[in-house]
C-alpha cells in the first residue's frame, strides 16, 4: 500500500491498533529512562528496516510496520509519562 493512495485516518487506526497491543502486552514503563529506551529500540529496528537494500523483498512494508511501532511507543510514552518514578 503506498502513502499516496492511503486515507490519513487509516494510518492513525493502526497506531492507536498498536499501541492498544502493546498495552495489552507489556506493562507500563516505571521510568523515562525506559519508556526511551522502548522508542529507541524501535528506532533501531526502523533503521535496521530502512538500511535494507531496496530490492529487499518487503522493506517498504517492513519500514511501514517498524515506523508505526515507533508511533505508537512515543504515544505510549507521552500517555504514561505522568506515571513515572522518576
């Protein structure tokens, strides 16, 4: 599916899908500190995704799924961050 042919509110539905996932999964971060080391694990593998070579079978896919974990964690991060223990 590419960018120019998908509906805006499409895109925020799978972020808010995934993120509901993950707390459903995971339990909150206890602290900033772990709530950026999530994002930045998922920024790794964004980029692991990105570096893919771009006849790579599924990359853009690959790209399209890392980059709406990355989404969905920063939300998950602003909504818990008044949680923290700090």
């Amino acid at each position: 599916m590419s960018y120019d042919t998908m509906q805006p509110r499409t895109v925020f539905d799978e972020v808010e899908d995934e993120l509901r996932r993950a707390q459903q999964l995971h339990p909150p971060a206890h602290s900033g500190h772990e709530g950026w080391a999530i994002i930045k694990e998922e920024m790794d593998e964004l980029w692991e995704a990105v570096r893919l070579k771009q006849s790579t079978p599924g990359r853009t896919d690959k790209m399209r799924r890392e980059a709406i974990q990355v989404a969905a964690m920063a939300l998950r991060f602003l909504i818990e961050m008044d949680g923290f223990q700090n």
